[in-house]
C-alpha cells in the first residue's frame, strides 16, 4: 500500500523529464552543440560560411545552386532533396530535422571537389543502398578539398562506400557521425576510405583527418576506416556492427593514433595490411575492446596531434559504456533546428533566477565602417534586426563555458551595441550580422543578465534582448543523500564498479511509458523508479536494489550510488547529461 500511494507524491517532485527511449515522441532528443576539434582547426581553422549571408531552401534546386556558388550558409528545411549536390567554398550546410539528401542510382549525394573551408551539420545521406560494382560514395571529399567539418550526420546504404577522402584532401573532421548499412544494401558494405589507391603516392603529406564521437552501427562490415598514407586520428568512438569483418584497417604509409575507442562484439579491432607496402604506425592507445575474437596489438609509434583534445576515459566496462550511451544518443542528424533553442526539455520555473540587480556587466559597441559618418549622418527609416543562428536569445551557462553562439542580422543601420552581457560575452559586427558569443568568466557572478541590442545609426532604431543566465562553475554537489562525486573521469574507481549493458531502446520502450498527472505534469515512468527535475536537482524515487550514475555527455562520470530507495544530487550546471539506472539509460536536460 505504502510504494501504491508513493507514486502520487513522486509526480509532484518534478516539473519535466526526458527519458531517452523517448526520442520519437514530442519531446524529441537533440544534442548539445559541441565545438569543433581535431584537424578541422588547423590550417588557420574551418568557418564554413560565417561571415557571409544566408538562406533557407526548401527544394533541391535552389540548395544545389547555393552549395555550388559557395560563400553562403545554407540551411535547409526537412524533405528529401535528390542529389548530386556539389559544394564550392565557404559554405556551412545545416538541415533542420528531417533534412536528407538522397543518393541518385549512379553519382554522390553530395560532394565536395576541391572545396575549401566546409561545414556540414545535421543532414541525413540517404545512399541507394551498397553494391559490388563501381559506382561513388554517397558522400565524397575529393580532389584536394581542405579545412572541411562534417557534424552530427547520418550517412547509410552508400553506393560504393558511405564516405570516403581522398586525392590530397586534408584538415578533415568528422565527429559525432553515424554510419550503417540497412538491408537495401546487398554487400560491399565498407564505409569509409582514407587514399583511394596504393599508387596515389601525391596523397603524402596530406589526409589529415581526425574522427571522432563516430559510430559505425550494424550493417558495416569493413572500413572504419581503411587508411592509406594519411595521418589519421581515430578517437573515442564506437564500434559495435555485428556484421564487422574489421574495423580500422592500415595500409601502405597509413600513420594511425586508435585512441580511447570502444570495440564491442566485433571480430577484428585492427587490421594491419601489408600486402601492397609498409605501414608506418598504427598505434592501439588505451581502447576497451569487449569480445574482439581477434585481437591485434599494432604496430608502430603514432603520430602526436599538432591540436589538444579533450578525450574520455574507457578503462573500465562503466566508463566505456558511458561513452557508447552518449554517442548512441547522439551521433547522426540530432542537433537542434537552426535559430531555436538547444534546450530538450523545459524545466520547472525553479531554475529562473527572478533578478539580475546584483550581477555586474559588460557592454559592447560594433559599428560597420559606414558608421564613421558624424552623428547627423543617419539612415532614414526604420532599422530592424533579425536573430539567426543556433543560440538561443536565453539560455543558461555555468561559469567558464561557452555560450552557444547566435547572432543578429541588421537592416536599415550602421552598427550595433550591446549592454547586459555577462563578463566574458560581447558582441562583435561582422559585416552585417552582429554576433553574440564568448566564453562566461569564472569570476562572473550567478545571476541572470538580461541584456539589450540596440541598433546604431538609424532614424528610429531597433532594440532586441534577452537573458544570459550564470549558474555557478563548481563540481556536482551531493544534496543530503550523501551522494558520493568525482568531477572527472580521471577519478579512482574500482573494476568492481561496472554498469550492466543497457537495454536496447525497444526493450526500455516496452517498460516505460510517458504519462500526465492532472496538474498537466509530463513525467517518465518505469515499473520500479521516476525519474524528475526541479531546478538544478535531479531527484529519482524508487530505486531499491539497482545502482545510479550520472555521466556528462561526453561519458564522463560525474557521482555514483551503489543501491538506496532515493537518489538526489544538484547538478554542475546547465546542460545534458546522462542517468543510467541498473541496465536503463536515459538523457535528462538541466536548466
């Protein structure tokens, strides 16, 4: 009778919850907005189409005449546009949900010949499905293509191959990606090639490429990738298809750091190919690998990257785990649409500080060089401004982190100023689109900071605002539960402190279902625990036997609880993160 009459109390607990087996319904999951890292920001960096004006498309002609003539940032509404797409230079591509770029039955979906400084982000490639005949990759970079960013898609059924760089391309990323094969593909399932030929001995000193948070799902039997003469980084990934023949395979030249990866179930981690001449080092560096048939150690000593990234720790089944949770959850076409809010899940009106009276901050002032005009030189009419980009114009940030960057275009003025920015965030015109971004100090003070855009050199002016609210910087506080915390994976943890596997997401469906209460409350339920969050605190009721962790997004463990009937803890910040109950994962989001 007592755990029948609780369940009522634990609905009044919480304002949201998100569970991730819930991804197909209203509450649909979207990643975090990752900066960009590895190769892609060497060679003075990789802005896409920042900078230069933008345009939404809806039909495949107006994007593959956009991506063409490059300069652009492209976004592109949900549908299925009918490739090839080329794209020139300069250009970023980013889909709202539901974008996919379909493969014809002979050419690429899309690609990139010779281009330079290229973003793509949160498109689906949808190939006509792999064959053994000699047909292109349904997404290509080729012929010395440079600085190129690939983020968050999903590449599948590839004609001849999924994605493939090649002929001197260089400053390649690839992170947060998913690649797979579906039953329209009848063989030649082999995803991705780094060097195209044994021959193509012009590809020396180029084929940096560096790909991470990636995961090669079921379907993909070779390639993941098979690297000639490049220098390839290759880290923290999954790699867990049931039909993997190998993963990574070495070839004549190829100079690969395996770094911090996670091999489940797979025959081959490596593959080391010597047939058409010597490698030069494919090195395995603290991977897990979990029922490999055939192990392989390496070879060589890898190369050290010219850039620093941040990677998680997979020494042990719990921490390797957490990171194949987070890229399950969020590798492919999961970002939010362009210009809205990254936030998954509203949380209660708890976390809302009510006054920014006691925070300092700083303004900005940006002006484009028509301002140099005197004072009595204005533009007559209205001026107005327009917010893009994928920031929200209110979001939360702890101390010491970046906010999601947006910006305002402006119409009918010379310039722009800001006042209200936390310090550490400005505003900076670039062209005609004032931008918004920078990193919160660590000596900010909590609050919120509601600031104010005000047009420059109009006859009427036009002002925007919103709120940049700080929440404090330090490490997870454990509420009177005594829960115990680490700030980082780096933390001391025993080989007795492992996670069981996670169910699939149709077995966690089938035990959990989303409900209202009569107060109009959405909560995430199982047959054992709730899950819920007011504010900063992340409460789960229930819990009896099974242990509770909290991971950050990139799988890093945060606290642990062996087993209790409660779990609470106040979280860093804002921001996604990860509870896994026993063998059940779910992504909650934190206002």
């Amino acid at each position: 009778m007592e755990k029948t009459q609780s369940k009522w109390s634990r609905l009044l607990v919480a304002g949201v919850v998100l569970g991730a087996t819930l991804a197909t319904s209203a509450f649909a999951v979207t990643s975090p907005d990752f900066p960009m890292a590895g190769f892609a920001t060497q060679n003075g960096g990789t802005t896409g189409g920042k900078g230069y004006s933008e345009v939404t498309v809806d039909n495949a002609t107006d994007l593959k005449s956009y991506a063409k003539a490059g300069n652009k940032i492209i976004y592109v509404k949900p549908g299925t546009y009918m490739g090839p797409v080329e794209v020139g230079s300069n250009v970023t591509i980013y889909g709202y949900q539901g974008a996919i770029i379909a493969q014809p039955s002979t050419g690429s979906a899309m690609k990139l010949s010779g281009s330079k400084n290229v973003i793509i982000r949160n498109l689906k490639f949808k190939g006509v499905g792999a064959h053994d005949d000699d047909d292109e990759d349904c997404l290509q970079v080729n012929h010395e293509s440079k600085n190129v960013w690939i983020d968050h898609v999903d590449v599948y059924d590839g004609h001849d191959g999924n994605l493939d760089i090649t002929n001197a391309s260089d400053y390649v990323t690839i992170s947060w990606t998913k690649f797979s094969y579906t039953s329209a593909s009848t063989g030649h399932q082999f995803s991705n090639l780094i060097g195209n030929s044994k021959t193509k001995t012009s590809d020396r000193g180029h084929l940096n490429v560096t790909i991470h948070h990636t995961w090669w799902a079921d379907g993909v039997v070779e390639r993941m990738p098979r690297v000639r003469f490049g220098k390839v980084h290759v880290a923290n990934n999954l790699f867990d298809s049931k039909d993997a023949s190998y993963c990574v395979r070495a070839a004549i030249e190829a100079d690969i750091r395996i770094e911090r990866n996670v091999f489940i179930g797979v025959q081959k981690a490596l593959d080391l190919y010597t047939s058409d001449g010597a490698i030069t080092a494919a090195q395995m560096i603290e991977n897990y690998e979990e029922n490999v048939k055939k192990p392989q150690s390496g070879t060589g000593t890898a190369f050290k990257p010219s850039y620093s990234m941040s990677l998680t720790d997979v020494s042990t089944q719990a921490k390797a785990y957490a990171l194949r949770d987070s890229i399950k959850l969020y590798a492919g076409a999961t970002l939010p649409d362009p210009g809205s809010s990254s936030v998954v899940t509203p949380a209660s009106s708890s976390s809302v500080v009510a006054s920014s009276s006691s925070v300092k901050s700083s303004s900005s002032v940006a002006q484009s060089s028509s301002s140099a005009k005197s004072s009595s030189s204005v533009i007559a009419g209205e001026a107005s401004l327009t917010k893009h980009g994928t920031g929200s114009s209110t979001q939360e940030v702890a101390q010491g982190e970046t906010i999601v960057e947006f910006y305002y275009t402006i119409s009918g003025a010379t310039g722009a100023t800001v006042t209200g920015l936390p310090e550490g965030v400005s505003g900076t015109l670039k062209g005609s689109d004032f931008y918004i971004s920078g990193t919160v100090s660590t000596t900010a003070a909590p609050g919120a900071y509601k600031y104010t855009i005000t047009t420059t050199g109009a006859s009427t002016n036009a002002t925007k605002s919103g709120t940049i609210t700080v929440v404090a910087g330090s490490g997870v506080v454990a509420s009177s539960s005594s829960v115990a915390s680490s700030s980082s994976s780096s933390s001391a943890e025993s080989s007795s402190s492992v996670a069981p596997q996670s169910s699939s997401s149709e077995e966690i469906a089938n035990n959990s279902s989303s409900s209202e209460d009569g107060m109009g409350l959405r909560f995430a339920e199982t047959s054992r625990w709730y899950l819920s969050v007011s504010g900063r605190e992340l409460s789960i009721v229930g819990v009896e036997t099974a242990p509770v962790a909290v991971f950050d997004m990139q799988g890093r463990l945060l606290c642990r609880k062996a087993v209790g009937e409660n779990f609470v803890v106040v979280m860093p910040g804002a921001g996604r993160y990860i509870v896994r109950v026993g063998a059940e994962t779910r992504a909650v989001e934190i206002r």
